[in-house]
C-alpha cells in the first residue's frame, strides 16, 4: 500500500475504521522523536487514528560541541498536533528515559504512568521547573495487569536493568500485540526483584506478537551480559586488604550496584559516606521504598568518615563520568570541601563511559594517580556490567517471542543494524526487520510494516537555566570558543549616508602573535574598500550594510589566517 499522501489515508481510513462491520482498516502509526540512530531522547508514539501513548520522554547528555547547553531533548513539536495523547509510560527512570518529561508536560498535560521507583526520581526533576499544571503521576498497575487507555490495553512484565523497578510493555492495539523492551537484559540471577519474567515471554510467544520492539544498545557484542551479581565478588577482591580509604564511583540510579558496594564495605568493616546531590538523591528515594537496605549505624557523614581510620572509610561519591562539578572530579584536584584523597587510598570507577566522556574521565583519573592514589576500572577489573543485552541474548528474545516483525530500538545506526542481522539469522525475512530513524513515520498492520512519512524531528537544547538555546547561540560560541571574535566598528553619517569616521576593528581570542596588528590593520583596508563599495542605499540600510562587512571581512580574515572569527560588525549612526 502506497502512504506516499498520510493525510489523506489516515481520514480517509478514519472515516472507514468507523463504519461497523470494519476492523484493522487502520494502520497503527509508530514514530521514534528520538532514540533511533542516536543514544539518547528515547521517545516513542504510537498512534491509532486520533489517538496516541506515549512511551518515555527521555534527554541526551549534550556532546563536547554542545558550549554551555545542559540538556539535549528532542522536538516535540509533532505532539502538538498528534491528537489525544492517552497516556505518557515510562519504562524506568534512566535520563535517556524520563528527562524530557518536563519539558513535554510544559507542551500537553498528560497523565503519566511509571513504578514507584521512576515516579519519585521524575518528582525530583520535575520539581526543578515551573510547570504551569499539577502533573498527573499515576502508579502503573501490578505486572500483568491490564491498563486500557483508549484503543490501547497495556500490560508490564518485570525486567533486570541497571535501575530497580525497569518494565517491558506489551501493547494490545487494535491491529495486533507489540512488545517494546525499552531497556533490559536477561540477568538469569537479577540480585534483587523478580528479573526478566521469562516464562510470560515464552507465553506471549505463543499467543502472537505482531511486533517486536527491542533494544540495540549492545546488539554488536557477541554473547550474553554478565550478571549483576558477578559484580558483588569483584569489588570485594578490589576493596580486601586495602590500608587506605576505599572511593567508589557509578552511576547514581544503579542501587543494585550501591548495595553490593555498601555491602561489600561492611563486610571489611567500613562505614559508608554518600557524597555528592545526585547520589544523596537517589539513595534516598530508593531507601524510602526499601529498595536499599543499609543496617543502622553504617552510614556516616563526609565530615565524620574523614575522622574514621582511613581503613574504616567508604565513601560513595558521584562522578563516574568525570563531570567537572560532581564529587569525584572535585576530589581529584583536591577542591571538595569534606573529603581529601592521599597516597594509598584506592577509587574504584564501577561504570562505562558514556561515549564522548573518556576525555573528561581520563583527566580525573591523571589527576587522583598524580596523587598517588590507585585507581580500578572496569578495565582492570570486573567491576562493572552492563544493563543491556548482547547478541545472544536479543536472538533469544527473538525466539522466545517470535514476532511477525522486529523494529530495532535504542542505538545509533549500526546497533540497530547489527540487531537487524540478529533478527534475520533467527529467520526473520528480512522484509520483516525494518532499520528506522527518529522521524520515521511507520505504518503496521496485520500484515505490513512500512515507512509512511517523515515528521520533524530533531534536537532542542537547554542551558542551565532551562532555557532553549537556539542552533544560531550555539553556532556563535563553538565560532567564538575555536577562532575567536572580531568586533568592526563602522560610524556613518545619517543624512548624506557617508562613512564618517574611520573604522575600529578589534578581537578577541583571535590571533596571538605580532602579526596580530598588522592583520587587523589589513583588515581595516578591507573594510574601508568594501565600504567605499557600497552604494547609497545599502549604507542607509544597517543589515545590507553589516552583511557587506562581514562578507568582506571573512573573505580576507580566511585568506589570510584560514580562521573563521565570529565577526561582528556594529553600525554606528552619527
Ligand atoms: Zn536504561
Ligand atoms: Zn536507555
């Protein structure tokens, strides 16, 4: 079937769906705002005729070309237009899950539904902005039991994740059965809670899955994931014998890997220091619901575990990923007000890097070496694993679930390709296994799966105040932060429109040698010739003017020093 005109099929299907006797005459419409050949802002709508759910609203960490932006959300403008939106599900609290909530409610108040676990650590997010209605935080129901919103029945079943209280949904719609895994692994022996409900899987396989949704996050990783448990054993061996204080770094929503750390501390007879908000945060709202369990008397503060022995001292901190305000970073330079590092003492860096994060990681760890101070990574030790699945484990899934279609999720092109070759060799037809992008408007039917059309997808980015910086802000300071700025002032006579006073040119960060002068003093020339260029009424017109000495300013400035300054020319009326 040809969508090639969306619109006019969907009303035109609309007005054939309501006819009586007529079913499944509707495609259900799928579209990723993100998460679909990028890691990050994992955002998925499903729609049927007017109706949609939403499943996550998640951020991305902004890259090293992102200056002074905080956050990466997707656009959401296709929201705005997509019809009643039912419902917001999020499958666990990770930031590339729930991080454009906030900025999503701002745009449409939904009801949201999450565990307990995920609805506290959105509660303290959300609690940072100014949202204009009270947002709707709904618990979802027990595992298995159904939650209709409009034409949609949905049903969890647990997951093993690297977050407490992660689920996977299985969506009844009205053309058939999709099962979206969001993030999870297999973890046969999940340290805590129920893992991932195998047995219901290979039922749900049995009584048909139209489409699978799955995530690609390690899809090009042979084998299968460790388990959390194999984690436990490791920091243990890392942490015996060791005279100085133990420092251990992940990432702050893992709990499961906190408890094995407070454990494995108590049991060489350390107390337990937490240090830094986001840990302090998360640990609260995970002991709060009981999902760590800390005997009495082995928490301490920074101050007070300082005191300690150094031997009796662990101390829990942020800054797995080297952020230059987090905790660790801040120990490495000896810059934290409570805990000091020295000789002898050992950090155990129990995360991944996020990828474009090895830069910052690696200058935190020169700088606590430099110190004197051991560090393990997962490198060196096994100390960490991933939440994810591997190759063997999605082929598994696969099998277990065996699903008319497979739409590969959660990871930038060639995840999702190699999780597509995955999908083929468990003998998917490779007509059934469709690579998508964030903006692909999909149609499924019974019997389909194709690309209808493209919606407007891309990134929004925030600063620390919340506020949108636009793509043209953050253009001038990645020109400004490489090449520098120059500043032409050009003064101009109102009424005969004659250049009056000769131009000053200055910079910044531009160049730093002695030809500095000589450049700038070349460059007034250029303005003052691209000026005496100029007609009448392009010097009475500012804009036409301004581009007239940019234009001829960047020509030179390249030629001559193949830099791109930010060029500023200021206009100034006499
Ligand atoms: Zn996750
Ligand atoms: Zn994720």
């Amino acid at each position: 079937m040809d969508f090639a005109d969306g619109q006019t099929f969907n009303k035109l299907a609309a007005t054939v769906g309501m006819m009586p006797g007529v079913t499944h005459s509707l495609p259900l419409e799928i579209v990723a705002l993100g998460g679909l050949g990028e890691f990050g802002m994992n955002l998925m709508v499903y729609r049927y005729g007017g109706d949609c759910l939403v499943v996550d609203a998640g951020m991305m960490f902004p890259g090293a070309e992102h200056l002074g932006v905080d956050v990466v959300v997707p656009n959401m403008e296709f929201l705005d237009e997509a019809g009643t939106i039912h419902a917001v599900l999020l499958t666990h609290g990770h930031e590339d899950h729930i991080g454009a909530l906030p900025f999503l409610l701002a745009r449409r108040d939904v009801p949201v539904y999450g565990s307990p676990y995920t609805l506290g650590l959105v509660r303290g997010r959300l609690a940072q902005h100014d949202l204009e209605t009270t947002p709707r935080l709904l618990a979802l129901p027990q595992h298995g039991t159904p939650l209709t919103l409009g034409p949609f029945t949905v049903t969890t079943l647990p997951v093993s994740h690297s977050i407490p209280q992660s689920a996977m949904l299985v969506i009844e719609t009205p053309v058939g059965r999709i099962v979206h895994t969001a993030d999870f692994k297999l973890d046969p022996y999940p340290l805590s809670g129920p893992g991932t409900d195998l047995s219901r899987l290979a039922r749900l396989g049995e009584e048909g899955v139209l489409l699978l949704l799955s995530d690609s996050t390690n899809a090009d990783l042979p084998g299968i994931t460790a388990g959390e448990r194999t984690v436990g054993p490791a920091l243990d061996r890392a942490i015996a014998g060791v005279r100085g204080r133990v420092l251990v770094t992940t990432f702050s929503s893992n709990i499961h890997r906190l408890q094995q750390v407070i454990d494995a501390g108590i049991a060489h007879g350390r107390r337990v220091a937490i240090v830094g908000s986001s840990m302090e945060f998360h640990t609260d709202v995970a002991c709060s619901l009981g999902l760590l369990r800390i005997p009495a008397g082995v928490l301490v503060g920074a101050d007070a575990a300082m005191n300690l022995p150094a031997e009796r001292a662990l101390f829990l901190v942020t800054g797995s990923q080297g952020e230059p305000t987090s905790a660790l970073a801040r120990i490495a330079i000896d810059k934290h007000r409570d805990v000091v590092i020295s000789e002898g003492d050992l950090v155990l860096h129990s995360a991944r890097a996020i990828p474009g994060n090895d830069k910052t990681i690696g200058r935190m760890i020169n700088h606590l070496l430099r110190r004197g101070v051991t560090v393990v990574t997962s490198k060196d030790a096994p100390i960490h694993v991933s939440g994810h699945p591997r190759g063997d484990e999605l082929a598994l899934l696969i099998h277990l679930l065996r699903p008319k279609f497979l739409l590969p999720i959660h990871g930038e092109y060639r995840q999702l390709a190699a999780h597509a070759a995955i999908g083929r060799s468990c003998g998917l037809a490779a007509d059934r296994v469709l690579l998508a992008d964030s903006g692909d408007l999909l149609a499924l039917t019974e019997d389909d799966f194709t690309r209808a059309e493209r919606v407007p997808v891309g990134q929004v980015f925030i600063d620390g105040a919340l506020d949108r910086v636009d793509f043209t802000t953050l253009r001038d300071r990645r020109q400004i932060a490489g090449d520098g700025i120059v500043i032409a002032v050009v003064a101009v006579d109102r009424e005969s429109s004659s250049v009056s006073r000769l131009t000053e040119i200055t910079s910044r960060g531009f160049v730093h040698d002695a030809s500095e002068e000589e450049i700038l003093e070349e460059a007034r020339d250029v303005v003052a010739l691209s000026l005496a260029e100029t007609s009448r009424e392009e010097r009475a017109d500012e804009g036409l003017l301004k581009a007239k000495i940019q234009a001829g300013l960047r020509r030179f400035l390249r030629k001559r020093t193949q830099k791109r300054p930010l060029i500023i020319p200021v206009i100034v009326e006499l």
